[in-house]
C-alpha cells in the first residue's frame, strides 16, 4: 500500500458488476462464484476508483424465534492484488452499520475453518464463534436448525458460524466430541433402517441390538482413532490442537441417508486452540498432523476389510463389516475430495502443504476404492 493510495467503501452499483464477478472468480471455485449476486445494499471497496473487494449482506433472517430481525454478512471477499491494505475490515465494519440502520440486532456470518484470515477480522470486530450448543441456547433447537439452513451452513461441512452481539463460546473439547460421535451414530443407524434409502432398491431394516452395538463401535473406532493419530502426529511437532465438533453439513449427511441409505461422516476436525492463530503460520504441522489421521483411517479400513476372512463369525466381524461400510465415504474424503465445499476434511490441508503429499495419498485411495467398491 502507498500512501497516496485513495480507498474508499461505496454501495454497489450496476457498473460494478463486471469487477465484482472477476474478483469472485479469483476468490472462489467456480461454483460459489455463480452464487455472488451483489444488490444495491451492498458494498464494494475500491482503491484509486477501482473496485478491489465486496461484501454481500442479508437482512432476511427476521424470522428467528424470539430474535426480531437478525443480519448476515453473507460474502466477503477482495482481489488478491489488493490485499494487506485493510479492505475487509473496512467492508465488515460497513456492512454491520448498514445492517443496523435496517433495524438488525445480533449479525451472523459462517467461515470455514481453515480461512483464518476472515475469521481473525471477525474476532478482532468483536464477532465470537458459536458452537452447537451456545445456538441451541440463543434460538432453541427449531431456531438453530432454520438458522442453519437459512445460511446454507448446514449443507458445508467445516465452516462455523460468528455472531456478534451473543453471548457464549464454544463447548469444551470433550462434550464436542461426544457431540460429534453422537450425530454419526444416529445418521449411520439411520442409513441402515432406511436400507436403500427412498432412491435406492431396498426397504426399512430394523437393526437389532448387537447390530445398534455394532454401529456405535465402529463410529467411535474411525473417529476416535483418527482424532488420536492427528493429536499425537500435532503432539510430535511441538502443537498442541483442540477438538471442534461440526454441526455444519448435518443437512447433506442427513438427506444422504434418507435418500440412499450411505453414510456420508461428519469427523470434526482438529485445529490450534482458540481464535485468533494464522492457517499459514500451521500449514506443515496441520497437513502431517492430517496425513497420519488420514493414514489411521485407511489402516483401520483396510485391518476391517481382512477381519471377516480371520474371524468370521462373532461381533468383531459385525465391527469390521460397519467400519468398511461407513469408512469408504470418510477415507475418500480425506484423502482426494480438496475443494469447495468439502474442504474442512483432511485432503484440504494435505493439498495446502505439499501437492505431492496429496497426490500420494489420493492415488492410494483411489486404487483401494476401485479394488474394493468397484471391482468388488
């Protein structure tokens, strides 16, 4: 930045449609570029008269149980020719002062993991990132959920949600934890009652007891084990990290199971404790501490896969059977899926830190899912 650079935050106009959908291009995937459709409420920055960053806003939340009318930041984004100057947190602080001259109370965005650098601006303009429970406590359980999908965090697994202006932090580790297991559980015994789900040749399959049983070690194995290999992968660096539980992408897992009968896992992630560290500042510790989860993951499948053959009768190979069946969906993800919006899983971090690494791991994957799944 020069100091005889003039930047100035200024409503959006028509003629700045042009400027905002490049930049959108270089910000995000393609997908989630079509998606940025700036209105006359909204704000573009621009330096020297040429625009370098927007922000999107929705004052349509004012349905939440008890809250009058909520606000959204709903996109945020400069060109990353223009970044370091100070952009976005002007655009924040703009577009919170629009929301409140609309009459809106409490302000709600959702950042991904990973995306420090708008996080930290959040953290830093007093926004404070609220877990399940802390929403549950705002909205009640109903107002949680039409939150989530009114923001589309329910279908994008990963992000988080900020809010300013209400109280409450996050759960601690432990009960996120529990959280998370609990959710896979009941999405994965919802898959196998639904059999084939609505679309899929099959019918209802009421599980029995050991089957249930059966289900919940299998879920706490794959979690639970990946979450270790990641900690002590983080431990061996020198990092400690912190579980995050997500209820972010619960809508995408849930209509999978209704729809098909798959399970498609929630894991939750591990990440520097608190607010206010830098991704960049992590890459290598976050991507091996990912990769020796990941790997966990694959050894557990792969140890599932043989079990039968060992001991075929009994509840272990009833384990074995549930760990190979929903672990095939959660290894993919992991280790090849590195983009939007599933980039909150391991492949992400992997592919940040060294294109090699990911490469490795998604070729491995890819050679277990054709022998296994496709060739049978």
């Amino acid at each position: 930045m020069t100091s005889d650079e003039h930047i100035a935050i200024r409503p959006f106009v028509p003629e700045d449609q042009d400027a905002v959908a490049r930049i959108a291009r270089r910000s995000f995937s393609a997908l989630w570029a079509r998606l940025i459709v700036p209105g006359p409420e909204d704000f573009v920055a621009t330096v020297d008269n040429r625009v370098a960053g927007a922000v999107l806003l929705n004052a349509n939340l004012r349905d939440l149980p008890g809250q009058g009318r909520v606000g959204r930041i709903a996109w945020l984004f400069t060109d990353p020719d223009y970044r370091g100057r100070g952009l976005a947190r002007q655009l924040v602080k703009q577009g919170v002062e629009q929301l409140r001259a609309q009459g809106c109370g409490p302000v709600v965005t959702e950042v991904e993991g990973y995306n420090t650098p708008s996080a930290n601006i959040f953290h830093e303009l007093g926004f404070r990132r609220l877990g399940t429970m802390d929403q549950v406590r705002w909205l009640g359980v109903a107002g949680a959920l039409l939150l989530g999908l009114r923001t589309n965090r329910l279908f994008t697994p990963g992000h988080f949600l900020w809010a300013l202006d209400v109280p409450g932090r996050p759960a601690s580790p432990a009960v996120q934890r529990a959280g998370t297991w609990t959710l896979n559980v009941f999405i994965t015994l919802l898959a196998l009652l639904l059999g084939g789900g609505l679309l899929l040749p099959g019918g209802p399959v009421m599980p029995g007891a050991s089957e249930m049983l059966a289900v919940i070690f299998a879920v706490v194995l794959l979690l639970g084990l990946r979450e270790g290999a990641m900690q002590i992968a983080a431990r061996m660096q020198g990092l400690k990290l912190e579980f995050r539980g997500w209820g972010s992408g619960a809508a995408v897992s849930a209509l999978i199971a209704v729809l098909f009968g798959k399970v498609f896992l929630l894991p939750g992630s591990c990440y520097p404790p608190g607010d206010g560290w830098h991704y960049h500042q992590f890459r290598r510790q976050l991507a091996l501490s990912a990769a020796a989860g990941t790997s966990m993951v694959v050894i557990l499948f792969l140890s599932a896969l043989a079990l039968p053959a060992q001991v075929p009768e009994g509840f272990a190979p009833m384990i074995a059977g549930n760990i190979v069946e929903i672990g095939i969906a959660l290894i993919l993800f992991d280790s090849m899926i590195a983009f939007e919006p599933f980039q909150g899983y391991n492949a992400r971090r992997m592919l940040d830190y060294s294109r090699t690494l990911w490469i490795a791991f998604a070729s491995i994957v890819a050679v277990i899912y054709v022998f296994v799944v496709i060739l049978g």
